[in-house]
C-alpha cells in the first residue's frame, strides 16, 4: 500500500512542475492512449424539470472553470509587475514581459484554473498592476 502512495505522491509531484501547454499535451495523450474523455460529466436532472436553486425554471450558469488573467494597467510600478510576471511566466524573456505590461488592457495568462488565476492576480495586484480575471 505504502508502494502505491508513494507513486501516487511522485506522479503528482511531477505534474505539480508541469507548464500549462504540457499538461494540455498530457491530457491528450491520457485520452488518446486510454480511450477517455477529460470533460465533466453532467449532474443527472432533479426530476422536476427545473434545476435546484433555480427561480422560475431558467438553468442555472456553470460554473466557471477557466480562467484567463488580463492586466487591465499596468500601475505607477511597471518593473515590479514585469519582474513578477516574468516570476508566473517564466518562458517570457524581458523584452516580451515589458510589451505585455506597456500594451494593457492585454490577457497574460490565458486558459487556467481558478486556484492558479486568483494567484496570479494576489501577485500582479501586490506588484502594482490592476488585475481582471475573465
């Protein structure tokens, strides 16, 4: 049993490093290789033909899973956002970073989780930067 968690432990541990395009790349290949599909399942229905916690039969909005973080301005500190960027974004080179930060309102991170979203925006917010999260 001990085994198994600790494979358990180091898969995760592996995945933990991984940039976001590789994940993306592994979960296609998951799919590919096991025949499956990574999208959420949808709750079964009430029964009532409305959903719960719902007025007047309108279905409710799903949740939103995805995220991408927009530097709405870039504040009166510009290089403590361009270094805290470079800090969430490390494939982006000074150049890069400093365009991002000079042509806001401008998406920076697209396509994360919530976890890493609201991250991302504590950061740039502390930086300086004004943040949106859409």
């Amino acid at each position: 049993m001990a085994d198994k968690k600790t494979k358990i432990e180091d898969l995760l541990k592996t995945v933990e490093k991984m940039s976001v395009l590789e994940l993306s790349d592994f979960v296609k290949a998951l799919e590919e290789k096991f025949g499956v599909s990574a999208q959420a399942m949808v709750a079964p229905s009430t029964g009532s033909g409305q959903d719960a916690g719902t007025e007047g039969g309108e279905p409710a909005e799903p949740e939103q899973t995805v995220f991408n973080v927009v530097i709405t301005n870039s504040g009166a500190n510009k290089i403590a956002v361009i270094k805290t960027l470079r800090e969430l974004v490390p494939t982006l080179g000074l150049k890069e970073a400093k365009d991002l930060v000079d042509a806001a309102p401008k998406e920076v991170i697209t396509a994360v989780n919530k976890k890493t979203a609201e991250e991302a925006k504590t950061k740039l917010t502390t930086a300086g930067a004004t943040v949106e999260l859409k």
